[in-house]
C-alpha cells in the first residue's frame, strides 16, 4: 500500500485559503497527481487543503472524503519559557529535546508539560484517526508492524498539512512525532509518500520513500515557498514577528 501525505500549497492563513503563487502550486500539483492510480482521496476539512485538493479532482473528475481529525494538529501544552500554551510543532530547538523522554515513541506522552493544555487528547484523536483509516483497507496496529491478510498495491492521497502529516507518519512508523516536526518539514505542495514493506506474510511496516518532495515546482522553474520555516539565517524574526511583518519567518503549517 502507499499513502501519499500533500501539504496544502502556498497559504493565506487570513482567509483560509491559498495564495496566487499557491495557485500555480496546486495547479502544477496537480499535473503530477493525474499520474497516479489513486484509489480513494482524503482531505482536511481546512479551505487551504480543499482549495488545493480542487485542482487534482477536478483534473480527474473525483471526489475526496472530508476527514475531521485530518485538521491540522492543534495539540498544545505550556512553553516552558513563557508558559503560554503552545503548539507541540513550535517550541525552540535547544528546548524541545531536554523535554525528557520525547525522543522516545514508548515514553513521550508520559512527560509530566503535557498534564496541562490538550496534547494528548488531540494525540489520542488524531491515534484513533489514523487507526480507523487503516483498517477500513484491512491494517490493524500490532506492536511495532501493522498485521494485514490482503495487502495490496493500492494508493490513497491525503490533502492536509504539515503537523498532522508527520503525526500520521509517527503512528505508522513509531517514531517519536516529536524527532519528525522538528528535524523534518514538508513545503506548501509538497508530496510525501510512505510505503508498506511485507517481509512475513501477513505483517507489515512502513517505511518514508519520499519526504516533502517538491519536483513538481523545481522542474518547471517554481521557487519553493517557505510556509513553515524559519529564516535560514538569523534575522531576530520569529513566529510572532514573522506573522505579523510577513515576512520570511514561519507561519503555521
């Protein structure tokens, strides 16, 4: 099976839709995605996802089912440094790992920040999300593998967005969602795709064969859009700033 994980193209968070720029991403988006067989789509009930999700199926006359807990994830818990709630994707880099037990896909809900805030009730949703999704095709969680009597070839897409893109890859691969949203970022239109491997009939794990791939843009001249990241190099931007100047900081994915 292969699910392939669409961030929605180039955002503007004030109308909860997609740029101009983002425009000409869902469309080139969608000149790829007409190659796949594509079995069934899945989209966030977010404008952004759906405005881009048109392009594609429009272009092959489909439709997608609208997935609540698809929304991108909204999990906060109190920032250490201010105690302002905040979003789990969002904390600093020096912080985030001295969080104890983080690293680790066994022991990170047991953190003692997340008594507060609704980290895990969202973690919990978005759990039984995934899980409901997986064994409507027949994939029931086993441990560390996913046990399945018909594996299959087929592909289904999901139009979303970046946190909840890397939580759905943490549950099918079991690493830590926290390693993923902060050493990992998929751009706006960016493709990512995770395969399953059945190396003992009837058991399955996942593997990520392509992480925000963005060769749609960069083959026909398109500078990538930079929703999601903060300045390659310092400029004293950060989210807040960044949000407001509009600037080159990061906005919420």
């Amino acid at each position: 099976m292969r699910i392939l994980l669409i961030r929605h193209a180039e955002p503007d968070y004030s109308i909860d839709s997609i740029t101009e720029k983002g425009k000409v991403e869902a469309e080139l988006l969608s000149r790829r995605m007409i190659r796949y067989d594509i079995r069934d789509f899945y989209v966030s009930p977010l404008g952004r996802a759906r405005d881009t999700a048109a392009y594609t199926l429009e272009k092959m006359g489909r439709e997608a089912t609208v997935l609540p807990w698809l929304k991108e994830f909204s999990g906060r818990y109190p920032d250490p440094e201010t105690g302002e709630l905040r979003l789990a994707w969002d904390i600093k880099p020096r912080i985030w790992p001295e969080y104890p037990g983080v690293w680790n896909i066994h022991t990170f809900l047991e953190n003692a920040l997340f008594d507060e805030g609704d980290f895990r009730q969202v973690w919990q949703e978005t759990v039984d999300g995934v899980d409901e999704l997986m064994a409507y095709y027949g994939y029931i969680k086993d441990g560390p593998v996913w046990k399945c009597d018909h594996n299959t070839d087929d592909t289904i897409a999901l139009f979303c967005h970046f946190g909840i893109s890397m939580a759905i890859v943490s549950r099918l691969t079991d690493i830590s969602p926290f390693v993923l949203w902060h050493t990992m970022l998929s751009l706006p239109s960016s493709v990512t795709e995770v395969v399953t491997e059945e190396r003992i009939r009837g058991e399955v794990a996942f593997r990520m064969t392509r992480m925000g791939d963005i060769t749609h843009l960069e083959g026909n001249g398109i500078e990538r859009s930079t929703a999601g990241l903060f300045p390659e190099c310092y400029t004293g931007i950060d989210t807040t700033e960044a949000e407001n100047d509009g600037l080159n900081g990061k906005r919420n994915p």
